[in-house]
C-alpha cells in the first residue's frame, strides 16, 4: 500500500531534520501578495548565519492549507537545500539572485542561472518523493511545468518546449 501524503510528510520532514535544515512557517500571506512562483523559499544561511532555513507562506501558520500544494512546495525547497549541499548553487548564481527588481537587468546567461537552479530544484524534489513512495505525479508534474512557466516570464527567457 502506497504511503499517505501526510505520511511522506513525515518522512520528507525527517529528511530536514537528518540535514539540519530548519522549517518555519510565515503567516498571513500568500505567494500571491509577494509576487513569487513559489509559496515559499529556501536561505543557505539566513543573515549570514547557518543552519540552512526552508519557510513556506501560509494564510494561518497552524493551517497548511492544500496538503498536496505544501507537500510539493516542501518538497521543491528542499530540493534548492540538495542542490546548496551538493555546491551546485554557485556564487555566481547567488550574486544575480537577490534584489529581484533587478532581474531585467541581467544578462540573458545569469536569468538562464536562475530558471537552470529552479529546473535542477524540481529535479531533486522529484527525487525525494520518489524515494517516500510518492505518487501522485500528474500534480508533481503541473506544478513543476507552472512554476517554471513563471520563472521563465519573470526571466524573460523563451517559453522553449512548452505545449502551450
Ligand atoms: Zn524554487
């Protein structure tokens, strides 16, 4: 029998844990209202100080809201946690990050860091859930092609091999 979501919630939570990598929560917001793809983000080292930090927005903070939705945000944090770890976010990436009103400004190979890290993201969530056994990859695979959707518009990068 296939594991339930809440119990790869488990699982992927003691992921974090064997990582040292801290889950918080930031409430009374949505992506919506910061104009982000993503209903959360990931931090190396929050004010310059480690342990790495996943937050992930919801409207109360003892709510998560969508189970699956937060499952695959989790999920697609830890994913930017797997590629910090393994040395794959660059300096170079994290230069041209942050601030994001600066994105226009790039040059197109430093927007293609950006939406390459948000793809390799995707890669290692995908990853992970395999590994608890999850299933449900119609909904991995939609949210995963979205939030590319938008990384690309907000890049300004072609839509390249998009169906749409
Ligand atoms: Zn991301």
């Amino acid at each position: 029998m296939s594991p339930t979501l809440a119990e790869i919630r488990i699982a992927l939570e003691g992921r974090l844990a064997e990582e040292h990598v801290e889950l918080t929560f930031h409430a009374w917001i949505t992506a919506e209202e910061v104009a982000d793809p993503e209903a959360g983000y990931f931090v190396p080292a929050p004010g310059g100080v480690p342990a790495p930090r996943i937050v992930l927005y919801r409207t109360h903070v003892q709510h998560p809201g969508n189970e699956l939705d937060e499952l695959l945000t989790l999920a697609h944090e830890f994913g930017h946690y797997r590629s910090f770890a393994a040395g794959q976010r660059t300096k170079k990436y994290e230069a041209v990050l942050d601030p994001r009103d600066a994105w226009p400004t790039r040059s197109t190979e430093e927007r293609q860091l950006i939406l390459d890290e948000e793809a390799r993201a995707w890669i290692y969530a995908r990853s992970e859930l395999d590994a608890l056994g999850f299933m449900d990859w119609a909904a991995f695979d939609k949210r995963e092609v979205e939030s590319l959707h938008q990384y690309r518009l907000r890049l300004n990068l072609g839509l390249r091999g998009r169906p749409w």
